[in-house]
C-alpha cells in the first residue's frame, strides 16, 4: 500500500520523505523557511495555526499538534 504525502505549505501531493528538489516545490521550501505550515502532510487537511512572538503551533483535527522542531 502506498502512502500518499502532502506539502505542509501548499497540500498537492509530493514524493514520500517530503518536497525534494526539483519537483516544483522550491517556492514551497523557501516560504517555509519563514512560514508555519498551512496544511497537514499526513492528511492533506487544513490546519489551524497560531503565531505568536515566540514562534507558531499548528493543529491538524485528526493528526494532532505540530510545533517547530
């Protein structure tokens, strides 16, 4: 069974293992660089994100809170 992954930024699917060079996510991988996720890469769903001054938390519904890292 193959198991589908999503850009967290952008929620098309990509190659397992996450964006790779390439393979149209460079726009992608250089917004990250800045920007929280918008979208869950296990599910594809949209997530609720919250920035502070601190840094940002991202909760998928099914999949749960992500945290910088």
């Amino acid at each position: 069974m193959e198991t589908t992954t999503y850009c967290d930024r952008c929620g098309e699917p990509v190659a397992s293992g996450g964006p790779a060079p390439g393979d149209g996510h460079e726009t992608c991988r250089t917004a990250r660089a800045m920007e929280p996720p918008r979208y869950c890469a296990r599910c594809r769903r949209r997530m609720i994100v919250q920035v502070t001054p601190l840094g940002w938390t991202a909760r998928c519904s099914r999949h749960g809170e992500f945290t910088p890292g």
